[in-house]
C-alpha cells in the first residue's frame, strides 16, 4: 500500500486549521500543521512534504513571503497551492507568479480542496 500524501497546511486561524486536518485526514492524507510562516518555514526545512497549503494573511510574514523565501533555498519545493481569503485578480496573480501551482478562495468546498491536490500531486 502506497505511504499517504505528507501535507502541511499553514494557517493563523485555529478553525481552519482544524477543518482542513479533518477533511483531509478523513481522505486518507497525513497532515501537519503549522499556524504561522515562520513555523511553516521551520517545518518545510526538517521534513519533507508533498503539498503545502497556505495561507496568505499571517500576523509575522504572508504566505507570499514565505514562498519567496522557499524559492531562495529550494530547488526542489513541491506543489505549493495557496488557500485563502483574498480573491484580488492581482492576489491570483502573484501567487501564480512566485510559483503556487493554485490558488483557492476560502471558504473552499471539499471537492475542489481535494481536486486541487490530486490534480497538482498526480505528477510526483
């Protein structure tokens, strides 16, 4: 049997870090969380994941920081799909444009959280 997706979703809000961990974990992923960027960072840099979701307003660094600060030190970052309130075109953008392979508007429906990681995790 093939070892479960590691997913790590970054989120300030407790709520939704603990829905998310529900829905996923009822799919059948291994999720880790992390409510802050610089924890997010902390875990991307000891383990190795093969989706992050992200969040983009955090009180100590947005999510935006956070990839950008992946992009420096990583080659190898897997699909980073980010999950959030802000649904500006130019948010889309550049989320799009640091490198996230999706860009989700909360409040997100199962299905498409759940589409949005098989579709962006199919490859690996």
């Amino acid at each position: 049997m093939a070892e479960p997706l590691r997913i790590l979703v970054v989120d300030d809000e407790r709520d939704t870090l603990d829905l998310i961990d529900l829905t996923l974990s009822s799919a059948g992923y291994e999720i880790h969380l992390a409510n802050n960027g610089a924890e997010s960072l902390e875990k991307i840099r000891q383990n190795s994941f093969d989706v992050i979701l992200l969040d983009i307003m955090m009180p100590d660094m947005t999510g935006f920081d956070v990839l950008r600060t992946l992009n420096q030190e990583r080659d190898d970052l897997p699909p980073v799909i980010f999950l959030t309130a802000k649904s500006l075109p130019e948010d889309r953008a550049m989320g799009l444009q640091l490198g996230a392979k999706d860009f989700l508007i909360k409040p997100v429906t199962r299905g498409s959280l759940l589409d949005s990681i098989k579709k962006n995790t199919q490859s690996n």
